[in-house]
C-alpha cells in the first residue's frame, strides 16, 4: 500500500546521524545503510532531497529514492514537519557516481548491494572494489588564502595550518630561499606582494576524514629569491624612520640592537655587511638634502664601522663615531638637516657616553639647537660639543663643511 506518494523531504546527513528537522534525528540503525562501512566527509554539509515512494508498509516506516545529493535549497529543513511519524527510513539503491564525492573512506563491497547497479558499471567497475580489510583513499585537493603573519617561516621552507575538514591540518611549502630569520619581517611580504594573504593549493589523500601526506605549494612562496633581501632592507629604511619615538626608551640605539630584538632581522644583517655599509645602501636607496655629508662621513678613513648608532623620529638620523688619537668623536648627522652635531670624549665609558648622547639629544629636541647650545656653555661639562652649519653655498658649501669637521676631527682635548 502506498500513502503519500511523491512526498518529498529534505534530509541532512553526518557520521551521527539523518536529520529530518532540528528536533528529529534518526540514527543509522534506524536505516538500511550500513553505516559502519563508510564515513561521510566533513568540510561541507550533506543535504540530500528524497521522494518519499511507499510509506505504508508498517507505522512510521518510509521507503525513499534520492533525487538530489547536493541539494542547495535546504533551509526548509528547520521548518520541515511530516505528515506522518517516521521511525525508520528504507534507501531504494544509491547512485555511486554522487555517493563517493560524499565519503572519505568506505569498503566497496559491503555498499555494492545498496549501489544502483547502472551507476556501479559506469562509474566504479567491479575490478576497482577493494577487501573490505584494504582502507580506501581518496584524492583530495583544495585552495585556500592563508595571512602572511598566520604562517610560519623556517628555513628552506614556510609552515602554516588549514582546516581540512573539521580537522586542522599542517602543511609546509618548500623553497630553498626561505630563512628562519624572515619570520620577524612577515609584514614586508604583504607590502612586497601588496596584498595579506598568498595562495596555497593543498593536496593529498583522505582517509577516515584524516589527511594523508599532505602537500602543498604557492605561486607567492615561490617567487620568494635572494632578491626579496635588497627590497627588504629598502622597507627596513623606510620603517625604521616612521616609528614613533614615543614609543622608545632611548633616541639612540645601535644597529646591532636592531639585531638582537628582531626589527630588523638577521636577514638583513651579515658579516659581510657592517653598520656603516648598511648608512651606504640607504643613501643609494634614497634621497636626502644633505647626502653628501653623508656620504662622506661613512666613507672617512678614521670611521668606526660597527659602531653606528640610529636616533628614531622625531630626530631620525645617524650616529657614526671617530676614533683620532685619544680622542672620540661622536658625529649625529639628521636626514635634510642644516647642521651637523659633534660630541668629542676622552677616557670616557661608552654608556655613559650613550646616556650623555640621548640626554643631549632630547634636549635638543625639546628645546632646539640654540637653547642647548647656551645650556652647554653654562653647565661647561667634560666634553666638547660643536656644531657645524651646512653652508648655503652651492660650489663652495661642502668643502667648508668637511674643513670644519676636520678640524674639529683632529682637535686634541
């Protein structure tokens, strides 16, 4: 006897269970599909549509055929109430063909007599089924968008966790270039790239919703070569003299401190590049009113040259130190500044050096040059302090510059 015939449902499908609404769920013993013998994967939703072709066999047992496996109109699920009880639900056979793209794994044999037997010849013929001791695999392969600071970089390769499925899963993309010491300038890639995410293809082989050898690769992660360092100490640059001084403790800070806390990164820094090489790849990298000078303080025979020291914004410049004789000069040249500030020290310790610079320094720059100036004269500390302006004079400025410092240079205290 058939009672509503051509009823139709919408059913939702998981490893625990078929619901028929949120309040109603059958569990798989209440079902002819041997549940035991394969496992539904887990990354999207299963909604299948069925017809509902006999339901009056016995009470509120239903027999259905499956019209649709990927039924996307499912929101009628949660208002969805049969016209009848339903305790049991009978599958008519299953298209193998749109049952398979649903599982992770599965014995072939134990599902072949619940298979259609027209989509089991076309689509899985009876050589391809395995022992029901022999686990089946199936590809999987997926893109996703992964965040450049979410990734990890280790050397010769980048690591990062997707989900797959409901599982997280770790893949890592191989490239000979990657450096460990990237991995505290991931920003710079998403400016390099100017974008925050790369692109990853993922693949391998599911099994029991677990991913077997995994793999992975990125058209981004590949372009990363040797010349991605030049672009970053270019974006070093350009960082360095945007932070806030604020934020600091100190105004002078050496290079190798940089180093050390990871702002600038041993990717950037080698034994074949010192600090006053580092003040040279800035002055071919950019421009700057008073290069000059510049230049010619990095390239001054007496320059010591892994002892360059940085002052941060709002005073953003250079520091370089001057051994001749006995005496130590230290030179701090602003970028487009009008002026050169020189401190000269004998048998002094190198902190208290340090301190006497960020002290002076700050009250240079809350109270200006003039003021400070005045301030020295009046508390006449152990050590000398100069200034040298930039003459204004195209053809003859620079050469009064460097006489000046010169003497200054080669003053003995």
């Amino acid at each position: 006897m058939k009672i509503f015939k051509n009823t139709q449902l919408i059913l939702q499908l998981d490893n625990e269970g078929i619901y028929i609404n949120p309040d109603k769920k059958l569990s798989y013993s209440k079902t002819n599909l041997p549940k035991r013998f394969f496992t539904f994967q887990t990354r999207t939703e299963i909604y299948w549509n069925v017809d509902i072709i006999d339901s009056g066999s016995s009470a509120g047992h239903i027999k259905v055929a499956v019209l649709d496996y990927q039924e996307d109109q499912h929101y009628g699920i949660a208002f969805q109430e049969p016209p009848f009880q339903i305790n049991y639900i009978e599958f008519d056979t299953l298209d193998w063909a749109q049952l398979q793209l649903q599982l992770t794994n599965y014995y072939p044999n134990k599902l072949e007599p619940f298979i259609n037997k027209e989509s089991n010849q076309l689509s899985l013929p009876e050589r391809s089924f395995a022992s029901p001791q022999q686990p089946v695999y199936l590809p999987f392969k997926d893109t996703v968008k992964i965040k450049f600071e979410d990734a990890i970089f280790k050397d010769a390769k980048v690591v990062f966790d997707t989900l797959v499925g409901t599982r997280m899963q770790t893949f890592e993309i191989t490239n000979t270039f990657i450096k460990s010491v990237f991995d505290p300038i991931k920003k710079w890639f998403i400016k390099k790239f100017n974008k925050r995410t790369f692109t990853a293809v993922i693949s391998g082989k599911l099994y029991r919703g677990e991913l077997i050898e995994p793999f992975a690769t990125s058209e981004e992660i590949s372009l990363i070569d040797e010349s991605f360092i030049e672009t970053f100490q270019t974006y070093f640059v350009e960082d360095l003299f945007k932070k806030d001084k604020s934020n600091k403790e100190s105004f002078v800070i050496p290079i190798t401190k940089l180093v050390e806390d990871g702002t600038l990164g041993n990717a950037l820094y080698s034994p074949n590049i010192d600090d006053v090489d580092l003040l040279k790849q800035v002055l071919t990298k950019h421009k700057f009113r008073n290069e000059q000078e510049l230049d010619y303080l990095a390239s001054h025979p007496h320059v010591q040259r892994n002892k360059v020291q940085l002052t941060l914004p709002p005073q953003p410049g250079f520091i370089l130190s001057f051994e001749v004789n006995t005496v130590i000069h230290f030179v701090w040249e602003l970028f487009n500044s009008h002026a050169t500030y020189v401190w000269s020290f004998s048998a002094t310790p190198l902190d208290e050096i340090i301190r006497i610079l960020n002290d002076d320094i700050s009250y240079i720059d809350l109270y200006k040059r003039n003021k400070f100036k005045k301030s020295y004269k009046e508390r006449k500390p152990g050590y000398l302090f100069d200034t040298i302006n930039h003459p204004a004079d195209e053809k003859y400025g620079f050469t009064l510059w460097s006489q000046n410092l010169e003497s200054i240079l080669h003053t003995t205290k």
